[in-house]
C-alpha cells in the first residue's frame, strides 16, 4: 500500500534540473517532522513548507500496488510523448518507495528522481539522487547526483558536505514564512547565500523559480 499526498505534472523548479517537465509524486509522511504545527518548534525540521498529511490532495489517494501508482500516474503524462520523467518526493519518500515501485516505473519508461533528506537508506535504480540535509545527525545517503542545502541553517553549514560524492552542491535561501513563532529570523538570506557562493565557488545558488512564477 502506498499513500500518496498528492500527484501533479509542473516543471521542476529547483537545482540542476530547473525547467524541466516531470511528475511530482508526494508521499504521505515523514521522519523528521510530523507536519502538524503543534510539533513544528520541537521538529529536527522547522521551516518545511510543504502540507504532507494524509491523501486528500490534488490526484491524491492510497493504492494496493505498484502498478496501481504508476497506472495513475501515467494518465498525468501527455499522451504521445517521451522523455518521462518522475520525481518522488515528500515528505521523506523513502519512507515508502521499494523496489516494487522503482520496476514498475522503469517498465513505464520513466527515469527516475528522488528528492530525500538522506537520513533512511534508498533502494536500486534511482536516476537522479537530490540530498537536502536537514538534520546534524550523519548523512546515510552521503553520494548522489545533487546536494541542496538550505540556507543558512545554524547547525548545517556547508562545509560540512563537501568531501561528500556529489556531482553538484546547491544552496538554496530559506524560506522563511513557515518558521515557529518564537524561532529567530534570518536578515536576507537570499543575500547570505549568494555571498556564501561568491566566496565558495563549489556551491552553485539554486532558487525556486517555481515560487517566483507563481508555477505549482
């Protein structure tokens, strides 16, 4: 059984892939924050601002199998064309994504993204691997395609990812508005983070555009 946030077909606004056309698959859950506010202040992850409780969004639900997802899916495809690509994200998607789920999507030609905090192991046959460290503890994915990491965040600075196995290192200014009342802001961090990649030239800015285009 998989339980499923929402499902929708956009462009991808963030990092190395920033334009391109994909699914957006959202798991229901995560291991780092509740998603209810009353739990925010003691969260590992404060400042998330994505609703991933339950199966009420936009092509939402729960579904016996992985056919049944990717069945589902595919209908949010344009019919007729290739390059299929598929991003599972969260939430913490690893929570839920097997292997079951990686074959079904290979066998409907999809290549294959995922967008994790790294803190749970992922399976076999992932195309594109995005970290988004959100916690101090070790990272369990500590190599992939891409690491994002938000920016600034007091206990993550970006010196600690560098030797890590990646292929691209993104910062990414926080967003600020979902922050627990009481939780100090930060003075442009937009600022911050271009400073940061001006003096840091491994770390590439990534923005959302998605945001700013006002794209879901």
């Amino acid at each position: 059984m998989y339980s499923i946030k929402e499902a929708f077909y956009s462009l991808q606004g963030e990092g190395a892939h920033a334009g391109r056309p994909a699914i957006f698959c959202r798991f229901t859950g995560c291991n780092l924050w509740s998603g209810k506010e009353k739990h925010r202040a003691s969260a590992q992850c404060q400042f998330c601002d994505t609703d991933f409780i339950g199966t009420d969004g936009q092509n939402g639900g729960k579904f016996k199998s992985a056919v049944d997802l990717i069945s589902h899916l595919d209908n949010l495809w344009p019919v007729g064309t290739n390059h299929k690509y598929l991003i599972f994200t969260g939430g913490e998607p690893a929570l839920q994504l097997d292997d079951e789920l990686i074959a079904a999507a290979k066998a409907s030609h999809y290549t294959l993204a995922i967008e994790t905090n790294g803190t749970l192991p992922l399976p076999d046959g992932i195309d594109w691997i995005c970290v988004s460290p959100k916690t101090a503890e070790p990272l369990v994915v500590n190599r992939g395609s891409e690491l994002k990491l938000i920016f600034p965040q007091e206990h993550l600075p970006p010196n600690l990812f560098t030797d890590l196995e990646f292929e691209h290192f993104y910062l990414q200014p926080m967003d600020q508005s979902a922050l627990p009342e009481g939780r100090e802001r930060v003075d442009d961090a937009q600022a911050q983070t271009i400073r940061y990649c001006l003096q840091n030239p491994q770390w590439r800015l990534s923005l959302q555009t998605h945001k700013m285009l006002g794209i879901d």
